[in-house]
C-alpha cells in the first residue's frame, strides 16, 4: 500500500477535525495544499476516503478502515517518542505489564499499592498485546512483565517464575441439569452450545484448543469480545455455558446465581508464570516483580525457575 506517515496524520486530522480547512490548521499546512494530498492519496489507492455531508468530510468505509491503522500507528509513535525521551534524560522508570487471558485483576491493586510505596516515582502501564501473546511482545521489548499460562513457541527465550494453578471449570445457570454433577465428561458436551472468549475462534490462524475435556463435540460455539462481565450475562441469561478459569468465574456465582462443575474426575488445571526477559534487571523492574510473585505465588507451590 502507497501510504506514508504524512498520509495518515492528513487522515486522522481531517476525520476529527471534520474538515480539510479546520485539518490544515492542526497540520499547519494550507488548506489548497491539503485537498490535494488527499486527491493524490485517493488515487493511489484507487477510491475515496470520504463523504460530504453538508459542509463536514466523513470518512466512508474505506476511510474508517485505514483511520483504525492511522491511529495505531500513529499512537504507538507517539508513545514511543516519549519513551525515548525518557531514556535521553534518564526518566526512564517504569513497567509495561501485561496479563494473559484475564479481564478481571481483582489481585492488582494491592500489587501496585506495595510497589508505589517502595518505588513511588515508576510508572506501572497495564499493556494490552496482539492476539492475547505477551511472549513475543516481551521479547520484541514491547512490554517488560507478563502474567502468562498459555505455551508459546518462544517460552524457552523467556525467563518463567512458576506462580500457582487454577481450574477450569464449566460454568452454567444454577439451575442447569449439570449444576449437581460432580464432575463433567467429553460426552456430556456433545451437542452443548458454549459461549466462549474470541481468541478460542477456531477459524483463527492458528487457533486455540478449546477449553474442553478431549473428545468433546459441543453443537454451537459462539465466541465473544474478551469482557467477562458478557460472557457471564450470557450464560446467566441460558444462551448457553462457558468455561472460565476458577478464580475468574467464583466472583460472580451469587450475583448471577451460576453453579462451577468440575471437567473431568481430576482437574483440568493450567499453570500460571511471570515472565520477563532473560539477563540483568533494573530495580524499579526487579521490585515490580518481587511484588508480583509475592502476592500471587501459593504457599505450597514447587519452587521453580524457568529458563
């Protein structure tokens, strides 16, 4: 695609501003000058970008589409001119965190409370990553501290400390006919519908391995945006079940009146890390990750560090 820097700021400028006259003053460029930037642009790509209604320019649907890359681009640029003039002057104290297959963090405020009081002037940033993989973003030095369980080609480039365990469980309406069982197998999901999180899409390249004892056939899957509270309306609402891990689903067992079934007579367990990049750490970083592991680190959890 022909499109270069100067492209997308045009782009965005005029779809906020609503104008190429209002764009021109953010871009400090004449509005002539402007007009025929976007012609030019809307030519080497072969349609038009915007629509007039009145006297404001919208973007159509090709507009909305490279306004959605414009922003990212343009965003992470910016975030990353900041970073590097942290570095220069030597402000650079903080963390990127980022958690995999969680939307609910009811464990980070008191990790962020014990480590502003021992490093008050660092910044924590809570990160979100592609396609829900912190390892290639802590390797691509997107981020600095994972939360992580599911495997990742890279693992082995990453230092891991072991945390703990969860269980997953199928989560349904208290009153659905597996609400008394003890325990759930691959048959019993046989023509089940499951609403389940969008990154177990099995049309994705490559896709996730459901969350599901093996062997199970379920009749429908339909996959939601990574928002819990959604997930959980829906199965409340009997559109079907879900499986969530444990410490993600009890939180909502009394409020939505939901019952959590074991799968499998032996528990469908993950095992959950913190992982950073190997070699020397900063001590904001180094802190960062002490209260992380305290914290979330089980008593009776082996010692284990990952190499």
């Amino acid at each position: 695609m022909d499109v270069d820097l100067r492209d997308l700021e045009l782009l965005e400028a005029t779809a906020e501003a609503g104008s190429l006259t209002a764009a021109a003053e953010r871009l400090y460029v004449s509005q002539p000058a402007l007009s025929q930037r976007l012609t030019r642009l809307e030519a080497r790509l072969g349609m038009r970008l915007f629509d007039r209604k009145g006297r404001r320019l919208i973007p159509n649907p090709a507009g909305r589409r490279l306004l959605v890359a414009a922003r990212q681009i343009l965003g992470e640029l910016e975030s990353a001119s900041r970073d590097l003039r942290e570095i220069r002057d030597g402000r650079d104290r903080r963390v990127r965190f980022a958690a995999q297959c969680s939307t609910t963090f009811p464990w980070l405020p008191p990790v962020l409370r014990a480590f502003r009081e021992r490093e008050p002037d660092t910044e924590v940033r809570i990160e979100t990553v592609p396609d829900d993989a912190p390892i290639p973003a802590l390797l691509a030095d997107v981020i600095d501290v994972a939360l992580v369980t599911k495997p990742d080609l890279q693992m082995d480039r990453v230092s891991l400390t072991t945390l703990f365990d969860d269980e997953m469980v199928a989560v349904v309406p208290a009153r659905h006919p597996w609400a008394s069982r003890k325990h759930l197998t691959a048959r019993d999901f046989d023509g089940a519908d499951l609403v389940l999180y969008d990154f177990y899409d099995q049309k994705r390249i490559p896709s996730m391995p459901l969350p599901l004892p093996v062997g199970a056939r379920p009749a429908r899957i339909t996959t939601m945006p990574v928002v819990t509270d959604l997930v959980v309306e829906m199965v409340a609402g009997g559109q079907g079940v879900t499986v969530l891990p444990n410490w993600v689903a009890a939180p909502y067992v009394a409020s939505h009146d939901l019952a959590l079934v074991r799968l499998g007579a032996r528990p469908l367990t993950r095992t959950w890390y913190c992982a950073t990049r190997p070699g020397p750490r900063t001590p904001h970083l180094d802190a960062f990750v002490e209260e992380l592991v305290s914290r979330l680190k089980r008593p009776d959890q082996p010692e284990r560090h990952l190499r």
